[in-house]
C-alpha cells in the first residue's frame, strides 16, 4: 500500500517544507526525496506547489494520516514507518476480526510466509497476538486496522480525483471501489456498472445523468452477479430490486456466483430475498417487492422468462 520510506518522510514532514529541507530532514540526497516526493503525490499523501524556483510540499489533510500521527505521537519509542511499511498495511487492513494467517493471505492478497513475516514484528511489540491459532489486535491497537482502511480509502480517493472533482464512493474493498459520478470516465481500470450497464441485457434502467463505476485493475468487465449486487448497493428500492430479479431470470446467474459476490459486497440479505422470491413465484415476498403478477406483467414487457 505504502512504502517505508513513503511512511518515514510522511513522519517527518511537520508543516510546509521543501525537498531540500526534507532531504536534510530524512539525511537522504536531493535527487532520492525528489523522486519519493513525486511518488508519494500520486498516491495523496502530500500536495505540491511552486513558489518561485522552489517546490513547496504539504501534507495532505486525510483522516488516515491523522490517525497515523496520533499512533506516533502517543507511542515515540515505536517506529511505526518501519513496521507498516510495505505489505503490513494490507494484511491490518483484514484485521479487523481475528483471522489466521491463511485467511490473511487470501484477503490480502499475498503469499501466507508474508503474513508472518509482516506480523511478527508487531507481535513481538505486543501489538499483536495469536490466540486459537488466529492473529488478533490488542486493545490499545484495534484502530491500526481503521488506520489501513483510512489509507485504502485515501488511496481509492485520489485514483477517483484524477478524473473528476465530484463524486461519492459507494463501497470500497483493498483493491477495489464502486463510485458514482456525473463524468464518464474512460480509463481501462474503471468498469461502468449500475442502471447504464442494464441496458447491455435490453432491460433500459435510467439513473438521472449519473454514472456508476467499478474500479478494479483484476477484471476485464463487470458480471451479471456483481451488476446485481451493484444495484442493490446503489438503489435496494422497489424498482431496483424488480430490475435484478429481471436480470436474475435473464441471464440464468448460478446461484453459487451471486450469492459469492453479495457477501463480497455486503448485499447478502437482500439477494438471498430476491432468490426466495424467484424460487416461490412469489409466495414469499418482502414488503419492497412487487406481487408476483406485477412482476410477471414487467418480465413480459421484457420478454423475459419467469
């Protein structure tokens, strides 16, 4: 997520400076800070600006790194830069229950020797300890999982910023975000989703000049699943959930798939509802969706097959 060195010149950049002064400040050379400067912009932690022939560095105002100086601050004897630096951030980030080490890895993303490699150092401080066979975080230390969430966030902020100045994230995972904006966004890693990809299954859902995005650099277009699960994250309204039940018996989704990307997104109770609904005909129905001969009627307006 962030490097060491990212993390130490984040520690030391106390108020505006420049790259001459952090050079002096980190004992690192000019040409080093000026390249770990323009790293550390792309990814928000810092904001540059030019003030004559000097560049000017800010930090950032992200809640991650507030809560990151409240951890240095209240604990100096603890290099904190040097144990969250690399990996760490990522594995905390799916801490925040306990978890074993191969639970770790597959959330995180990394191989399991990285999980006790990047803990064992915070375990040996107390930080950390295992208990049942699952790493878990000590009282004083439960927020360090809420500071990895607030530099994911921040991370997933400025990809977003880079393309428009509005918008709202919806949800967000490590790696992934679900966002929605009033600009089309065009770039590879930015999935259109929501009302907008309805119409790729001939079921036209009008969403008032919004648009709705995944970003997620590991696929290559959004799934009828997720686009169901999208939905019901974007809008779980009477018309929404008509429209992924359309969608449901449209693309004959296995059940497996769905119900795997609803926890992923934290829609389970909602799609378990929707597929109850479909296996009864409607006999079991929530107070949001429609009587079955309603959505019949909507299904043959569709064409589609209930």
């Amino acid at each position: 997520m962030y490097t060491e060195a990212e993390l130490r010149a984040l520690e030391a950049l106390q108020g505006k400076s420049t790259v001459s002064g952090l050079a002096e400040e980190l004992n690192r050379s000019r040409s080093y800070v000026s390249e770990l400067v323009i790293r550390m912009e792309s990814k928000g932690l810092i904001h540059t600006s030019r003030e004559g022939k000097q560049k000017q560095i800010n930090r950032s105002d992200a809640r991650a790194i507030e809560l990151f100086d409240g951890f240095v601050q209240q604990y100096t004897h603890i290099p904190f830069p040097e144990l969250l630096g690399g990996a760490t951030l990522r594995i905390l980030y799916c801490l925040q229950s306990p978890a074993s080490a191969s639970q770790l890895a597959e959330q995180a993303g990394v191989h399991r020797s990285t999980v006790h490699r990047s803990l064992s150092p915070l375990e040996n401080r107390g930080m950390i300890y295992k208990s049942d066979g699952k790493y878990r975080l000590n009282d004083d230390f439960e927020e360090l999982s809420t500071v990895a969430h607030e530099f994911a966030h921040l991370r997933h902020r400025h990809r977003i910023e880079d393309h428009t100045e509005s918008f709202t994230i919806l949800w967000e995972s490590l790696d992934e975000f679900l966002v929605q904006t009033r600009t089309d966004i065009e770039e590879d890693a930015f999935h259109l989703t929501g009302p907008e990809l309805f119409q790729a299954y001939d079921l036209p859902l009008m969403a008032r000049q919004r648009r709705y995005y995944l970003y997620s650099e590991s696929i290559d277009e959004v799934s009828p699943p997720e686009l169901c699960c999208h939905m019901l994250v974007i809008d779980d309204g009477t018309r929404s959930q008509s429209y992924c039940l359309l969608l449901l018996s449209e693309t004959a989704i296995d059940r497996d798939e769905v119900l795997q990307a609803a926890q992923k997104y934290e829609v389970d109770e909602q799609v378990s509802t929707l597929l109850e609904y479909l296996d009864t005909e409607g006999e079991s129905r929530s107070g949001r969706l429609p009587r079955w001969e309603e959505f019949r009627e909507l299904a043959d307006e569709y064409g589609v097959t209930v």
